[in-house]
C-alpha cells in the first residue's frame, strides 16, 4: 500500500492448501488401495487364479477413474498462480483484476456496482462481489471477489469494505496505513513454508490455544499442501501497462509492506505478543481511527461517522 495504490491479495489466499490437503489425504489412500489392488491380480494371474480378476479389474477401473478426479481438484491449487492479486489504483480511480485465467480485468472503480455474496453452505461464508454491468445497467458481463470471506456474521464485512472505500475515496491514506498489521510477503516472491503456516494459524485471541492440540497436526498438513502449491505455482506478473499506471514517487510518505510486519511474528500469530507491543499497536491503530471518523463526520455529518 502507498499513496497511488493499494494491492490485496484474492479471497481464497488465506485457505489455500486446506482443500488440497484434505483430497490429498484422500487421493493418497485411493492411492495405496489402486496399488494394492493391481498388485493382487498380478500375482493372482502368475498364480493361474483368475477367478476374480473381472471384480479387481472394475474396482482398479473405480480406483483409477477417483484418482484422476481428485488429482483434478488438487491441481486446482497446485501448479497455478500462487495468488491472484487485486490492485487498487487511487491516483487514476481503477480498479485490476488478476483473474484465474490470467487475463487481467480493468474497470473504473466509480462503475463497479459491489454488493455482499450470498452465503451459502452449512457455515455461512460472507464475501463482497464486484460487478461489471454492461451499458444497460443491469446485466452482469463480469464479477470478481474482493479477499474477504467471514464466516457467520457478516458485520465485519463493513469494516472491510469502509477500508477499501476510504482508501479510495477519501483523504485519510496515511491514517489506514497505520491500521494495517501484517501483510502477506508475496509480492515478486513466493511465501515461504513459516509464514504459510502462520498464516493458517494466526489466532485472534489465547482463548484458541484451547483448539491448538486438535488443530495444529490438521495446520501442518495443510502447511505441507499450501506450500507444494506456492513452489509449483507461479508468480503473477502485471501487465506493463499496469505497471505504468500505477508508478510512485520515491519519497513516498505512505509505504505498507510485509517489511512493515510485527518484529515477533510467532508471537503476534498465537496471540501472544508482549503487553507493551500490543499496546502500542492498538493505541497507534485506535488513534488512526479516531482521526479518520473524525474527517468523514467532518464530510457527511456527525450520523454518518
């Protein structure tokens, strides 16, 4: 984040490596059954048995079809992109989408019609869309996620989304550059097996030590998934045109990176960081915010602040 252009990273950044570690787990079974399996007949036939070489055939036809199937979904986050960044461009007002299939989408931010994802599922998962409508104004000819995604509640959404907007829209830069707290390393580079663990860790209170026992093996599979899918995938690139748009100065009073991150990760992602770093934070953070609503009551009036 800087004073021409703030850069997310996609809504699916944070779980990456839980699905493939969870079908992994699966295809790796399938896969030990399949081995298993053809290793049976193949003795069986040297053996002159062939009395059950139709069922074992059909079960290794099953087992292989399965395997395929699951790799499939595996290499949905294997041998991709190691995220797919949104870039937000305040100096000329545009907004670009690394999308999936590595094109990149550009729109101006005042079109972009954004609004809540519907949940959907047994839990709930609240996300905020943006749509590309066509000249009509109502038909929908592209939509892209911003990297939100909260489960339950949906409250937390407005406090994602009033970041984003202010950013955008208001003259308070400075001060959200003090509410950022930590900042994935992945720009030009790939995340490293510590951090991606962190990252799935990260705890928002000591009260989750409770889950730790239970969750820290689940984690650590899920590290192992998440980091095979960083190495095998690759880095995305901006377009240059991107790249021109979106040029800072090098005085740059507002400079937001994983540079900037909190000196004792271990500690800030277990929610134990020592009592004086915690409250230099939250007072620098709790400051920030006062001075912003501050400005936007200043703007629209006491009500809306």
């Amino acid at each position: 984040m800087n004073s021409v252009w703030l850069e997310t990273v996609c809504k699916y950044y944070a779980g990456k490596g839980i699905p493939s570690s969870l079908v992994g787990l699966v295809c790796a079974f399938v896969i030990y059954f399949a081995i298993a399996s053809i290793f049976l007949t193949v003795s069986d036939v040297f053996n002159g048995d062939y009395s059950n070489w139709k069922g074992r055939f059909f079960l290794i036809l099953l087992l292989l079809i399965s395997i395929y199937f699951l790799s499939k979904f595996i290499l949905k986050e294997w041998f991709r992109k190691t995220h797919y960044p949104i870039r937000f461009n305040r100096k000329n007002q545009m907004i670009y989408v690394y999308q999936v299939n590595g094109q990149v989408l550009s729109a101006p931010w005042a079109e972009v019609f954004f609004t809540r994802a519907t949940p959907g599922g047994a839990i709930p998962e609240w996300g905020i869309d943006g749509h590309i409508l066509a000249q009509d104004g109502e038909t929908v000819v592209n939509t892209f996620s911003l990297a939100v995604s909260i489960a339950g509640s949906s409250k937390l959404l407005s406090e994602y989304w009033e970041f984003i907007r202010c950013y955008m829209e208001e003259d308070c830069v400075e001060d959200l550059a003090e509410l950022v707290a930590l900042c994935p390393p992945v720009e030009n580079r790939r995340e490293s097996f510590t951090f991606g663990l962190q990252y799935l860790i990260k705890m928002r209170s000591r009260l989750e030590w409770i889950f730790l026992p239970v969750m820290l093996p689940l984690d650590l599979l899920a590290g192992v998934a998440r980091w095979v899918a960083m190495q095998t995938s690759a880095i995305p690139q901006w377009p240059q045109a991107v790249q021109d748009a979106c040029v800072t100065e090098p005085d740059d009073p507002v400079n937001v990176s994983a540079a900037n991150n909190p000196r004792h990760l271990w500690r800030y992602v277990l929610a134990n960081e020592a009592r004086e770093e915690y409250e230099a934070r939250y007072a620098r953070q709790t400051a920030a915010n006062n001075r912003i609503r501050v400005k936007l009551a200043e703007r629209y009036g006491k009500k809306s602040a």
